[in-house]
C-alpha cells in the first residue's frame, strides 16, 4: 500500500480486568508468563498498515500504557471483545483528554457501535475489507469517520502475515493463529455467525506456513493456537491444509504444540482425527452447552443432539488430543434437574476443565432479536447489552441472564452454583484428570524434547512445586498420586495431564469465587423476590414430544 506521509500509530490493546474464567492467572504465575496470549486481531492490523508508518502495540493485559506511549502517537487504534468493553472505554477516555485521536474497532464495536460514540473512528467489520479506504482518508486529512467493511466478504488470501514482531512472544502462554472465519451452524445463542457469518473462509495453505516460518524465524517454541472459531466449519479445506501442516512440523522438529476449537461432530471423521494427531494437536475446545436435547433443538445447536457425548469425547481422546468444554445455564425449556445432568455429563466424558456459565443474550444474535420481540430483555438494544444488565462482572460466569427467565431465576443460579461446586471440588477435579490420562493415546513424542521446551517445562515444574507447598499443600497429595499414576501406565500423556492438574489452581479458586457471588445473589432474591420471571413462551419450530426425563438423558452419556 503506498501513501503519502507518515504516522506514528499507537495500538493498545484493552485489559480483562474483572475476575474471569479465561485470565487463567495462575497459570501464567507457573509458566512465567504476562498473559494467555498477545492480540492477534491488532497485530493483523499493524500489518495492513502502510509500511512507511511507525507502529507500536501496547498489551494492557502484559504491560502498562505510559505518557510517553501517548505522547508519541498520531492515532490510538484500540478495540477488543466484550470483557474488554470497561477498559476500552477508559483508553478512549484517555485519549480524549489528551487530544489524541482514536480508533475502535473489532467484534464488540461491531456488535454495539453506539457503546463507543465517544470515539473519534469507528472501523466495524473485518480489517482486511476497510483498512485500505480508512489509510486513503486519513492521508486526505479526515480525524473522524465510520468505515464498515462488507459483511462476510472479506477475502482471507488477503490478510498479511501478523505483525508478530510487535510483542515480546515469550510473555504469553501461547500464540495465536487463525486459518479460517465463520461457522456453518446455526446456534441462536452465537455471536459468531453474526460477525463473519455461515460460509467459513480460509486463508491458503501458504498463507499459514508463512505465518509459522515468522514465529519460527522469531525463535518461538511452545503452544500456538489456532483461534478459529471452528476449525472444521469447511473440513474439506481444512482436510487439504493438514497435510502440509503436519509435513512443516515434521520437517521443523515440531516446534509448536497446537490446539485449537472445533465442534463435537469432529468426532465422527477419523481421518480427520487422524491428521490433527501427525500434526500435534493436543487440544480442542468443544461447545457441548447441556446435555438436554430438546433444550439444544430449542437454541438451534442440533448437531450436538443424536449422538453419545461419552463416545464422542472419548474417541477424540484416543487420538491424544485434550477436550476442553463449554456448558451454558439458563436456555429456554431447561428443566428442573438439569445440574446433576449436566454433572453427570461432565463425569461421563472425563472432562477436566469446563467452562460453565450463565446464558447471555450477546447484542445482535438471534436470541436477542427473539427476546426483544417477546418483551423479554433487561436493556434496550441500543446500550451495552452485557455490561449494562451485568455491572462490573467479566464475563458469563458471573454476568448473564441478562433477560427475562422461563424458569424462576433463583433455581437457575441454584443449580449453577450446584454444578460448579460439584465438578470443581477438588477430588472431582482431579479424579477426571486421572481417568483422562488413561483414556488419552497421543502418540510418541515427536519434537517437544528441544532444549528451549524442556527448558521451559523444568522451570514450569520447578515454580509449579514451589507454588503447591507454599499455597496448595491440601492439592499436593492429589497432583502427586495422578502425576506418578500416569508416568508408571501411560508417559505419553505427562504432559498433558500435568497442563490439566496446573489449570485448576485458577479455575478452583475461580469457580469459589462465583460460588461466593452466586451465594449473594440468591440471598439477594430471598430478601427481595424473584421479580424476573415470565411465562413460559413457546418456541417456534420445537416439535412436540421431544422431552425425555433426567434418567434417561444421564443414561444416553454411557
């Protein structure tokens, strides 16, 4: 891109700065990380800029943002998801007190652009469909301005390769890369669809390996993380970049263990399975949302409905790779019982880490639309949704329900409290954690044993044993049976389970923290009423007859 002139671009990228889930603090103490990992959107930005302008990133969320950082900018581009929404707005009011023009985008901006009206800029949509008309007013003078890119146009063989540059790689857990946008489904509850819609595009085959020869060439070693929403959303795409993908590993001494999200019908292609194996993945997150079929007819999810989660989660085990899941309280036709289904599920599938959390209508999905229509939403649709109905709460483990419920919103939070309590104490935890290290069959080490990983992996256990007897010592005696249970029966999964036992000194502490706050709010509605409750609504297109009670739900799980 050539233009006229020079700018100094500031791209700061907002903090996580309530308690959440996904921070995994703990996990970034042990490992001697800042943060999870580095903003792979802004970094694709930098990228898209003209070559001639100064960049520099400021990750809120590993370093601070100084005077001198703003001093220097022309423009402030910033921008995040949902959680990020509190912090955004304070660097918007940052600069704005300094005279600083700023632009927003990215997904959130997107969803709720009237949330960042504050903001001189607005860029909503994909980057790579605006930047180059947002780089031709900026040299024409213009300071203000909305520029929307196409919806679901954007041509991915178009994006650059990130400007991984920008950070310093080694302070995040893991690197993030994205091979493909969009999901085929049609979840009413999912923002996703929305935002890049149904017909998943992908970057080429060379694209990606370009994009790993970087980190490759920038000395990184460790996890990367194929952030798409859902790899396997064109498996036919994917199925022809997975060849070479596993012949890069192999030919680099497979520096980089991958994981990745998917959905559960992954399960059904071996072949498929296969590939992701021979390519080192050794993690997927899955959205199994409930166990209740006709609750997943209702929000749209069919593809989880008609199969054994059991045998599904298991035979994604068997080819060595780690499921982490998502389960979601609060959906329309939910009945009373479904905590001890969805413990049971959770028991049943040897699932370690879930991420359990309350239905939220997220600003322009189906469900919002729905909800407005049947007068059921706790704001107007032109606020923040999230923010505005959840206060100062991260995100939907102790945010949600931001509408009018069917069933009364006590025993909603009842039976959530109930299943965080339950998976997350401690034996629980850690008993899933030793019947997955039997279930998993990864294959023999292939290229983790580089001095740089098992460099890393010494220190890791080395603070990781530090921070059980100065902090832990109750977990000690559990980390310790599961740690000698799996070297002695199966060694090829060590370091797997050991990456599930250190993830729990957050997600336990994390999961007593909204049992605290859960514990509050149900006090709250036994001094003052459940006031949220509406009728029951009927849901178009639910066929009839389609409600099995809990024992026979728990039973389908084996």
């Amino acid at each position: 891109m050539r233009t006229s002139g020079v700018c100094n671009v500031l791209l700061v990228y907002p903090r996580f700065d309530n308690p959440s889930f996904w921070q995994l603090t703990a996990v970034c103490e042990v490992t001697g990380r800042r943060s999870i990992s580095p903003p792979l959107g802004l970094m694709t930005v930098a990228a898209l800029l003209p070559s001639e302008w100064q960049v520099r990133l400021v990750d809120r969320n590993a370093e601070e943002l100084t005077d001198d950082d703003l001093d220097w900018a022309d423009l402030v581009m910033t921008g995040g998801m949902i959680p990020q929404q509190p912090d955004t707005l304070r660097v918007i009011a940052l600069c704005n007190a300094r005279g600083k023009t700023v632009a927003v985008g990215g997904p959130d901006v997107t969803s709720s652009p009237q949330v960042y009206r504050d903001a001189d800029i607005l860029v909503s949509g994909e980057a790579e469909g605006v930047m180059d008309e947002f780089v031709r007013s900026w040299n024409a003078g213009n300071r203000s301005g909305v520029f929307e890119a196409e919806k679901f146009k954007t041509d991915l063989t178009t994006s650059p390769v990130p400007r991984f540059d920008l950070v310093k790689l080694n302070d995040y857990v893991d690197i993030n890369v994205q091979f493909s946008r969009g999901c085929p489904f049609n979840c009413e509850f999912c923002d996703i669809i929305e935002l890049y819609g149904r017909v998943p595009r992908t970057k080429t085959t060379e694209q990606m390996l370009a994009e790993l020869d970087a980190l490759y060439e920038l000395g990184y070693r460790g996890r990367v993380e194929f952030i798409d929403d859902n790899l396997i959303g064109n498996k036919k795409a994917v199925k022809k970049f997975l060849p070479h993908l596993c012949e890069w590993q192999k030919r680099h001494g497979y520096p980089f263990l991958l994981g990745t999200q998917a959905t559960v019908n992954l399960a059904d292609d071996d072949a498929l399975l296969a590939l992701m194996r021979d390519a080192n993945f050794w993690s997927v997150f899955i959205g199994i949302e409930t166990p209740d079929p006709d609750v997943l007819v209702i929000t749209q999810k069919k593809q989880n409905t008609r199969r054994n989660l059991t045998a599904c989660i298991h035979k994604i085990y068997s080819y060595g790779i780690v499921v982490t899941a998502g389960f979601i309280i609060g959906f329309d036709g939910e009945k009373d019982g479904i905590a001890e289904e969805m413990i049971a599920c959770i028991e049943a599938t040897n699932i370690p880490l879930c991420m359990v959390g309350l239905l939220t209508a997220l600003p322009n999905t189906q469900l919002v639309r729905r909800l407005e229509r049947e007068g059921r939403l706790d704001a107007a649709p032109d606020v923040g949704l999230f923010f505005e109905a959840t206060a100062d709460h991260g995100d939907q483990c102790t945010g949600g329900l931001n509408f009018k419920t069917t069933r009364p919103r006590r025993d909603i939070l009842a039976d959530y409290r109930l299943v965080l309590q339950r998976v997350y104490e401690p034996s629980a935890y850690f008993g899933r954690v030793r019947k997955l290290g039997g279930l998993l069959k990864p294959p023999k080490p292939k290229g983790m044993l580089q001095a740089k990983v098992i460099a890393d992996d010494v220190r890791t256990l080395g603070r990781l044993a530090w921070r059980l007897v100065t902090r832990h010592r109750e977990l000690v005696p559990l980390f310790c049976a599961n740690l000698f249970d799996c070297a002695i029966h199966n060694p090829a999964a060590l370091k797997s389970v050991v990456s599930q036992m250190i993830v729990y000194l957050h997600a336990g502490p994390f999961a007593r923290y909204v049992v605290g706050y859960l514990d509050r709010q149900i006090a709250t509605i036994d001094a003052e009423g459940d006031n949220c409750l509406v009728a029951a609504v009927p849901v178009a297109g639910t066929p009839p007859g389609l409600r099995e009670d809990a024992g026979k739900a728990v039973a389908r799980l084996h």
